[in-house]
C-alpha cells in the first residue's frame, strides 16, 4: 500500500506552485484582479525570456515559503508537541525542496540577468546587498542541506550538526532582507504583489516563533 503521507509534502510543494501561478503571476497591478491569459502567456511561452523570469521568480518565492514551512515546524512542535509533532518528518523534504528552488533562482539569476559578468553582479550593482545576502544565506542553506544525511549527522554528533542547523534562522534573516531590498524600487519603495506579502509573513513568522520558544526555554530552567 502507498503510504500517502510521505507525499504530502511534495503534494503541498506541488500546491504551493500552483497558488503561485494563479495569485502572483496571474495578478494585474492595473486592475488589481486575476487575469486567466497572464497565467497561460507564461506557462504557453509566448514570450519566454518573460515566460522565465515570472517562473524564477516563482522559484524564489516557492524557496522562500518551503524553507519557512521547515523552520516553522520545528518551534511549534515543541510549543504544541501533541499537535505538531507528527509533522516533524517533513522538516526534510521542505528544506530540500526549498533548497532546490533557490539553487535554480540563483542558477537563472547568476546566468541570464547579471551574465556570469562578477562586475555587474557586484561593483556595478546598486542593490549589492542584496546579492550579498542571497550569497550568504544560500551558502548556509546548502551546508545544512548536505549535513542533513545520516551518515553526515552521525559523523558530527548530534550536537554540533544542532548548533548547524541553527544557523538557518540567520540565514533566513539575511533572506527577509534580500526580498525587501529587491523589491525596493527608487521613487516607490517596497513594491510587492499581495501574494508576495504571504511569503514574507511565514518567513517572518518563523523567525519570530523560534524566538519565542528559546524565550520559553529561557523561563523554564528559571
């Protein structure tokens, strides 16, 4: 029998994609509604180099909320063990789905915008930054992602690929700050799809949860 509940979380993924291209791609900032033909421009190709930008976009997005949705689980597990628990196993697949996501953001951002060209990626590139940030927190992110074989773990004892995985929070802080400097323009300031917000927020929330459970930890040996 197929066990369906190893499959949620690519269920969700698939999902969480699906909500992208509807509610992120689809939206019209002009008349602020779901437009059906934005949707099947970019997924027909009729103009793919637009086409791909709206997917790398997805993808980062899709990193994004994959990552927090790891992180999430793991502070509400231990706020709420008996009803978050059982959902720890699915800290895994998040975190390399999200990673994957990331890693092909940064591949399409790396060749087709800044042109392998290290001048336009950084000395020439107002929002440097923001490329910094990216670069650290991908860094991290796929640290934590080699690390989290067995064999890896085993080797590093369970404490210290701990304090590893800690370091994520830092790294999903660093990437709260490189969504907010991209989508900064000049004369506007943080200019964002609604849906784009959603991401945001369970990024945030994450952090803030993590907080509040070393807070907890923190009173408790008090």
């Amino acid at each position: 029998m197929i066990n369906l509940k190893k499959y949620f979380p690519l269920l969700i993924a698939v999902l969480l994609i699906a909500s992208l291209l509807v509610f992120y791609t689809g939206y019209d900032k002009e008349s602020k509604t779901i437009l059906p033909e934005k949707i099947v421009g970019v997924v027909s190709f009729e103009n793919p180099a637009h086409s791909l930008a709206e997917l790398n976009k997805i993808a980062a997005l899709a990193a994004i909320g994959l990552i927090s949705l790891a992180f999430v689980i793991g502070p509400l597990s231990r706020i709420w063990p008996n009803t978050f628990s059982k959902f720890i196993e699915w800290r895994l697949p998040f975190g390399l789905m999200g990673l994957g996501f990331a890693l092909a953001h940064s591949a399409y951002s790396t060749i087709v915008i800044f042109n392998l060209n290290l001048d336009t990626m950084i000395f020439s590139n107002p929002k440097w930054l923001a490329l910094i940030t990216a670069i650290i927190s991908l860094v991290i992110f796929s640290v934590m992602g080699i690390t989290s074989l067995k064999q890896v773990i085993k080797k590093m004892g369970y404490k210290n690929w701990k304090r590893l995985q800690r370091t994520g929070y830092i790294a999903l802080a660093l990437v709260i700050i490189h969504f907010v400097l991209i989508e900064t323009k000049p004369g506007i300031g943080f200019d964002v799809r609604p849906y784009g917000y959603a991401f945001l927020i369970i990024a945030i929330i994450a952090i803030v949860l993590k907080v509040v459970n070393l807070g907890l930890k923190y009173f408790k040996k008090k």
